[in-house]
C-alpha cells in the first residue's frame, strides 16, 4: 500500500501514488483493504501495490516529499522532518537481522483517523549500497496492546511498509501483529527507518504510544540511542 494510497484510503479511497510498500499493512477497521501480496498477519488489510510517478503513467521520476513539522505536521516546537526523495521500484528483501541487543524504547501518537493524521516516528540510517538493513518494531509498554506499523526508506528512494510479521510482547486487542522486515540498499547514504500506530483497539487518540525498535546492519545491530531524527505526520512528509 502506498503513503499516498493510504492517505487516500483513509479520507476518501485511497489511489495509487508514487512509493511502493512491498508488505502488507494492517490498517485498523477504519481502513478499506487494498489487493496486494506477502502479508503475514492473521487479520492484517493491505498489501504491496506497484504505483507510478506523479504526473506519468509509469515513469521514472518520482517525487520529492515536503517535510512535516513536529506531531500533526504542524512544527509545534519538534525538529522538522527532511523532504523525502521518493522513486518507483519494489527494493529486494533480506533477512540479515541482529541480536536484537540494542532496543530502542521511543514513542509515537495514536491517531484517530489515520486518513487525517498518520503519525510517525522517523530515524536516520547512514547506509552504504548493498547493505541489508532490517527493522523490527514491537509494543513493549504499551498497555493496551497498540498495532504498530514501520517502514523502511533506501537513500534510492525505494520503499517497504511492514506489518503483522512477527508476534507483539503486548496481544492487541484485534489480533494484529508487530512489523519487522529488511531491505537491500541500493545506494549510499542516509536510510529512513519509521515506525506507528494504527488507530484502532489498541491505543487511545492522541495518547503517546510506546514502542521498541531493532535496526540492524548486515545482521550487526545499530546503536540508535542518539534518538529519533524527527517526528512528523506522514500525510504532509509524503503527499
């Protein structure tokens, strides 16, 4: 599912944009399913779909995204998300994962209507071409057993949303699972690793959702405890 497809599933019925999700996303009820593969979760809506440049019906350019400000994309005092390169094109999977030694505990907003704000918490990854660089987001601390989603963005511009891959330490309500996947880099530079929450059961709007997040470098773990680059509505980073 796409960043601009679920912005406009969720406010009217969301379309094909221009980043490709190669992983299933949950959604909550809220969202309308959308066809696609690889989902691995029991009640997971959703899936990978191939979508086009802006502007042309297969082409090659893409999109640059208008960075955000803070939670609700409004500044509000939080540092202010990049403009985001966004290209056509499914990244490779791996499964090069880490001990999971180094979690990260941050947070994220639970929204009330995904389709209005589609909160996210953003780190950045410095890669080299080739790298496999993973990610697994779980609900620890989370009281009512949020449904996290993450995605990852290479410096190419190619782009994976995950969710319902692995087993959350917190059940949610719903049966939803926690996202983990990885990706080939295709480029040299500075990756993007992201992670949420779905409105739904599982946390209340506008509350802060805890989380812990695993990134990985070719199975080495990443030490992420410089913190988040920013926080930022995903609506407004990519339209």
């Amino acid at each position: 599912m796409s960043w601009s497809q679920m912005e406009r599933d969720a406010s009217a019925a969301l379309g094909v944009a221009v980043i490709i999700f190669g992983a299933a996303a949950s959604c909550s009820e809220s969202d309308p399913p959308s066809g696609g593969t690889t989902s691995a979760g029991g009640g997971g809506q959703g899936a990978a779909t191939t979508s086009s440049s802006s502007g042309s019906s297969g082409g090659s350019g893409g999109t640059v995204a208008s960075g955000g400000g803070g939670a609700g994309g409004s500044g509000g005092g939080e540092t202010a998300c990049p403009d985001i390169l966004i290209l056509d094109g499914i990244p490779t999977s791996c499964t090069a994962t880490g001990a999971g030694a180094l979690p990260q505990a941050d947070t994220t907003i639970c929204p009330a209507d995904s389709g209005a704000f589609w909160p996210a918490t953003i780190y950045e990854i410095p890669v080299s071409d080739g790298d496999c660089l993973s990610m697994q987001a779980d609900n620890v601390g989370s009281p009512l057993g949020a449904d996290l989603f993450g995605a990852i963005v290479e410096p190419g511009g190619k782009s994976l949303l995950y969710d319902e891959e692995i087993a959350c330490t917190v059940p949610n309500p719903e049966g939803y699972a926690c996202p983990a996947g990885g990706v080939i880099m295709e480029a040299t530079g500075n990756a993007y690793v992201m992670v949420g929450s779905w409105e739904g059961q599982g946390c209340s709007a506008g509350d802060p959702t805890p989380f812990e997040l695993v990134v990985a470098i070719n199975g080495a773990d990443v030490d992420l405890s410089a913190g988040a680059l920013c926080t930022g509505d995903l609506l407004e980073i990519i339209p």
